[in-house]
C-alpha cells in the first residue's frame, strides 16, 4: 500500500486549482496555488531553459510585500498567458496590490512559470490561455488533494515516463520562548516533466526513498529498461515547485526556503537543472505560526530541511500518481510489482 505523502492543502491558508484538457489534440493544463489571505513569497530558478513571469517582483528588496497566487501552466512561454486569467479572477476577488479606495482597484501580482509540453497531445497550438489560469484560480480549494495527470502536469513527461503532479507535507514542532510548542506545517506542489530521470535503472525504484515501493520483479525491471533504452528523452523540459509553509517569515527568509526546495529537487531527479530544463521553486509564507527568537536560526534550518525533503517526496508522487496514455506509459504501469 502506498503512503499518503500528504498535501501543500495541509498548510492552512493554502488552496489550490486546476484547469486542463486532454482530447482532440490537448494535453495541457493550468495550476493556481492560492493564498487567499496572503502569503509572503520567495523565488529562486536555477534551470537553463526558464519561462518566467513576475519573478522580479518577489525579489525581497522590491516593492510588493505579499501576493495571493503563484500560477504554473503548460505551453511553454505562450502558457504564460495563463496568469491573465489569475489576475482578472483575483482582481474581481478585491485582492492584490492595492492602488486605489475602491473595490477591484487592485494590481494582483501573480508570479508564474511554464513548462514545455507542447503537441503533446498532438496539436502544436492547443496551450493554455487566460481562461485556463481563470478556471484553475476559481477552482481553488483548500480540498483539493488530486495528483498525477491533472492540471499543469497533464502533458508533462519525466526522463521517458508520464509525469504530472505530485504532493507532499510534514509537520516539524518547535518550542517557542521556552514554555509551549508549536506546529509549523510544510507543504510542497510539484509539476515533473523533467529531462532527468526519477528512477534508478538499476534497481527499476526512485532514486528518492519511498515508502510503499518495493523492488520490482525482474521482468518489470526488464520492462523499464526495454522502453527507456529505445526512447529518447523530450528535448525541452523543466520541472516547477511551490513549497508553502504557515511559519512567520521574512520575504528574504521566504527566499531562502525556495532555495532549499531546489535541494529535493536535486534528491529526486537525476541530472536536474539542464540547460534544457526551466526548473523553478517558489516558496508562500502564511505566517500563522511565530518562529522563537532566541533559536530562529536552528527552527529555520530545520524548515529547510523539511522543505527538500517534502519537495523530493512531491516529485517522486508525481511520477506514482501518473496515468499512462497510449503513447507514454507510467512507471506503475512498466512497473506494477513495485507496489506492495
């Protein structure tokens, strides 16, 4: 029986939606994760390839203090119009950057990156546009828990596999002025379409330990290898990631977190960070949570810790969650036996 790795909806004040289709020359899809009260946000993209938008604007030095949505979408750069969709559902919400008295006077700012999966369903100009990111942000639910072939992850692929969207959460207790602990939740969103791989060829399990999976048969092994030797890897990629967390942090502590995100994702997927790849992590903030003082530096460097790993677990969900299509199958569907 797999293990439930958890969700980023399991961090309070953090929803999240999707929008997608997959039929007559689709295979696409948007993601909005929502912060409706807010969150303080951070950024950091390592990839060679990225497809990018807003990113300066979560730069700690600058203007913008918090944001409600950070949005990621297929289509490659001509996804990036998925955001116009978030905006003009955020505006109609009263929320973003406000700039006049009245209702809807607002400038929402909504960070978001791309990957490429385009024709992958067959038609080079079925992408998202605004009203994907529209319907992805109105779908937005503190509920939503579905992974796999959903959302920004539908046409996604992962070292020669089908990828998709992938989800994991922990808890980490921290005493705070010596007399009471509290609970700071994290939380991780991943869309996998890697040009790297997330399985070990030699063992046919992810590179990441997972809970659940056993050593599959020889024959699946054989499976694997069989259909990995024969297929060559999609040329252009990248892999995105939020980690969100209801501590009370600073925008370039938030910062700091995106960063440590990239660490799961160095855990998980072998090589990541191509030239061919965009990889990005963004990091939320809701800041319910006070952080001790006197030991804010160990408390957060034990978020960091639980970041990486929430984020590596998130990915490795992804590639499990995944649902085979005629052309691309999944690593459970090579692989079946690794379930136990």
């Amino acid at each position: 029986m797999l293990t439930d790795h958890g969700s980023i909806t399991d961090v309070p004040g953090i929803w999240v939606g999707h929008h997608q289709r997959s039929s007559r020359g689709w295979r696409t899809g948007a993601t909005v994760v929502f912060a409706p009260e807010g969150a303080v946000a951070g950024v950091d993209v390592r990839g060679g390839g990225p497809g990018t938008r807003e990113t300066d604007a979560l730069v700690p030095w600058n203007l913008v203090d918090r944001i409600n949505a950070v949005c990621l979408t297929g289509g490659s750069a001509y996804g990036l119009a998925a955001a116009d969709g978030v905006m003009d559902y955020l505006a109609e919400q009263d929320l973003g950057f406000r700039v006049g008295p009245d209702k809807g006077e607002v400038v929402p700012v909504v960070p978001t990156a791309v990957i490429f999966d385009l024709g992958r369903g067959g038609s080079f100009a079925s992408r998202p546009d605004a009203g994907f990111g529209y319907r992805a942000a109105a779908a937005a639910s503190a509920k939503e828990r579905r992974r796999g072939s959903v959302g920004a992850g539908m046409g996604a692929v992962a070292g020669g596999l089908r990828g998709g969207i992938g989800m994991a959460s922990s808890k980490v207790v921290f005493t705070v002025d010596g007399t009471h602990d509290v609970a700071v939740t994290v939380g991780a969103l991943c869309v996998v379409n890697a040009r790297g791989s997330l399985i070990d060829a030699t063992t046919g399990l992810p590179h990441h330990r997972t809970p659940g999976l056993r050593r599959p048969s020889a024959d699946d092994r054989r499976a694997l290898s069989d259909h990995l030797n024969c297929l060559d890897a999609p040329a252009l990629n990248t892999t995105l990631a939020v980690v969100a967390t209801d501590a009370r942090i600073d925008r370039a502590e938030s910062t700091r977190i995106a960063m440590a995100g990239h660490d799961g994702l160095s855990r998980a997927i072998k090589p990541v960070h191509t030239l061919a790849d965009g990889d990005t992590v963004f990091s939320l903030a809701t800041g319910r949570v006070e952080l001790d003082d006197a030991e804010r530096i160990a408390q957060l460097s034990e978020i960091h810790a639980v970041a990486a790993d929430c984020v590596a677990s998130a990915c490795v969900d992804a590639i499990i969650a995944a649902s085979p299509t005629r052309d691309r199958p999944t690593y459970l569907s090579l692989c079946p036996s690794a379930v136990s």
